[in-house]
C-alpha cells in the first residue's frame, strides 16, 4: 500500500515525468493533488502496470483527484536545455496549470529546481512509494503514449505504436533506413554509435 503524503496536513502535489530516455518525441509531466482522505490499493508505479490498467486508473485519477495537470516540453526545447532541465520544466508547466496552489510537492527522482516558494522534496523510486506520484506517473506515461501515436500515424515507419519513441533495435534501423523526423532529439546518439543524424530521408 502506497503512502498518502510526504507532508501531511499540507495541500501536496505529487510529480512525474514520461520520456526522458526516449529518442523522439516530447517530454510529459504531470501534476497530482489527491484529496486528504484519498486511498487506492491500484495506484502503483506506472512502469508495474498494464496498458490497460494505467487507462482505466487514468479515468479514476481524472475523476478523483482535487486537482491535476500535464506539461509538456518539445524535443527542440529538449535539444537546447537538455532532457533533465527539460524535465523539470515540464513538471514545473504541470504544476503551473493545476487549478489548486500546492502547499508542498513531492517529485519523483533525485532532481527538481525550486518552484517559486513552494517548498518541495526528492523521493527516488517515489512513484512505488507516494499515491499522488504514482497518479501523476500513470498520467505523464497515458498521455505521452496517446501522442506517440498520433505521430506513429504520421510516420509509421519507426514503429512508435510499439515503442514510444525509446531506442529499441527497429527504431534505430528505421533512423539508419529514413534518417530523422522533425519529432527526433538531435542532441541524442540516435544510433548508438556516437554519431548524430541530422535529416530525413527523402
């Protein structure tokens, strides 16, 4: 059983990130306030579910939760300031969408930057520890893989159906075949091999 706040008696939100060790696409955070009383035995770490059950609980997070919301940050904004201070801007855009000002946050990871005043503490693995991270995990991965494939529609060739964007063998052969989209982080090693591809194949 997950834990329900790091500050109890504050109004604390819970953060997470989808997508940093992927080759293409954005980067997704998201933002979670549970109300005070919350409980749910289904809440777990997102990589530790299924597809299925990180979307149903996503309907139950939407329904339940005092406040939420996702932040995104573009593979060209990822290109110029580096995927972890990428992360931590998308977590910093969630938080700057919720509808309810948190008092304290908890963000999963070993890494955050202030937000205004709000105080705030680290806790690695914290999405298989605190209910309103492990929310905000389940939130930041669904709502990532509905854009990952809405860009595999477009370019079908990588396979981003299967693998979001994260560097399996198929993607890779596809970006040795194609070259790069406008979606690919062209500060990666794309290939894996030290070298950086620059364009797409025509």
């Amino acid at each position: 059983m997950l834990r329900k706040f790091f500050h109890p008696g504050c109004i604390e939100a819970g953060c997470d990130e989808a997508g940093r060790g992927c080759l293409a696409g954005s980067v997704y955070a998201a933002a979670v306030i549970l109300p005070p009383d919350y409980e749910n035995e289904q809440l777990n770490d997102s990589k530790k579910l299924t597809e299925r059950q990180r979307y149903a609980l996503r309907e139950v997070i939407l329904r339940d939760a005092t406040a939420w919301a996702v932040g995104v940050v573009t593979p060209e904004e990822i290109d110029k300031i580096n995927i972890l201070n990428a992360s931590i801007l998308a977590m910093h855009r969630a938080l700057d969408q919720l509808d309810v000002r948190p008092e304290a946050i908890i963000v999963d990871g070993n890494r955050f930057k202030p937000y205004g005043d709000v105080p705030f503490t680290t806790i690695v693995k914290g999405d298989g520890k605190y209910l309103s991270i492990a929310a905000a995990s389940i939130l930041a991965k669904t709502f990532r893989d509905d854009y990952m494939n809405q860009l595999a529609e477009e370019y079908p060739m990588y396979d981003w159906h299967g693998n979001k964007g994260y560097p399996t063998r198929k993607h890779r052969e596809a970006i040795r075949q194609y070259g790069i989209t406008p979606y690919h982080r062209r500060s990666y090693n794309l290939l894996g091999d030290g070298q950086l591809m620059l364009e797409f194949k025509d």
